[in-house]
C-alpha cells in the first residue's frame, strides 16, 4: 500500500466515517421517499474519496452532507425524466388513445387551455373557491370551514364561476353542449 493510500485511508476512518449514522439519519429525514439511501451513501463516499487527493475539502461532514444532499436530488431528477415502469405496465390512462386522431387531441388541448384560461380570470376569492369546488372535490361545508366563509357565500362563489366560466367559453364559440 502506498503512503498516500495509508493517509487516505486514515483520513476516511477519522474523518469521514463516523458522520455515516448522522448522515442516514439527516436522509431518512430530509428524504423520505427516498428507498436508495445505501447507494446515495456510497456514492458519497466514493465522490469524497476522488476528491480528497486534490485537497480541497476543508470540512469532510460538510462536503459529505452536501454530495448527499446533491445525490439525492439527482436520482429524484432522474426519476422524473425517466419511469421505473415498463411502458407495457404502465395504466391505460398513461397511454396515448390509438382511436383519437392528432385533430381531436389538439382540439381537446385547446378546449382544456380555455377552460384553465376562463378559471384563471376569475376574481381571487371566486376563483380560489371554485378551484377547491372543481379541482379537488371539496363539499361546500369543507371549502367554509378551510377559508372560513359561510356555506351560503361558498355557493354563490361556485355559482358565480360556473357562470362566468360558461360566458367566456360562449364567447369563444363554445357553447353549452361543449
């Protein structure tokens, strides 16, 4: 073994490795969902060791815990760009239609962009009640009780929105069959 390898090693055992059960602990809790943490760890270890020869870690723990940190977030990325799951297992409603043509597709989009932009003009209160109405299926007692207004108000809110939604679709030369 070379001496700088002796140094190196050394160096891992003092510095370095006793930060290893902080370090799972701050994953565990920082990442929850994260199920890798064994590879984050020696990814982090080994990141650590290729730079210790240039020298210019001052801190082991801090330079540990941020390539962790950064590690971490790359796999996350990563995950997002790319499916653990087979496309042939993926559910129908994440797959493309074969039965709709790319004119009824697009014109679906543009329906949806209309919508989203006719919800979007509506005024704050209005909109944010009728988001919580449409959106996510709130009762008109649960959307009173989380923005503390009457279930009375809460209804003609929603009314208000669809009203105002279903005129500025007219105005766009969707009518009510639409």
């Amino acid at each position: 073994m070379l001496p700088q390898d002796v140094e190196t090693a050394r160096w891992f055992a003092e510095e370095v490795h006793p930060h290893e059960r902080a370090l799972r602990a701050y994953l565990r809790d920082r990442f929850p969902s994260m199920h890798d943490i064994d590879d984050v760890v020696q990814d982090s270890y080994l990141q650590l060791l290729r730079q210790k020869p240039a020298g210019r870690i001052a801190s082991a723990r801090a330079y540990l815990f941020t390539v962790a940190h950064n590690a971490v977030l790359k796999v996350f990325r990563k995950r997002s760009i790319f499916s653990d799951v087979p496309v042939n297992e993926l559910p129908a409603w994440r797959l493309l239609d074969d039965g709709q043509s790319v004119a009824e597709t697009a014109n679906t989009h543009q329906r949806e962009a209309l919508v989203a932009e006719a919800i979007a003009g509506l005024p704050g209160r209005c909109r944010e009640v009728f988001k919580l109405r449409l959106a996510r299926g709130l009762s008109h007692a649960e959307i009173a009780a989380q923005l503390g207004l009457s279930e009375a108000t809460v209804r003609v809110q929603v009314a208000r929105g669809l009203q105002k939604c279903m005129q500025f679709l007219r105005e766009r030369g969707l009518g009510d069959e639409q």
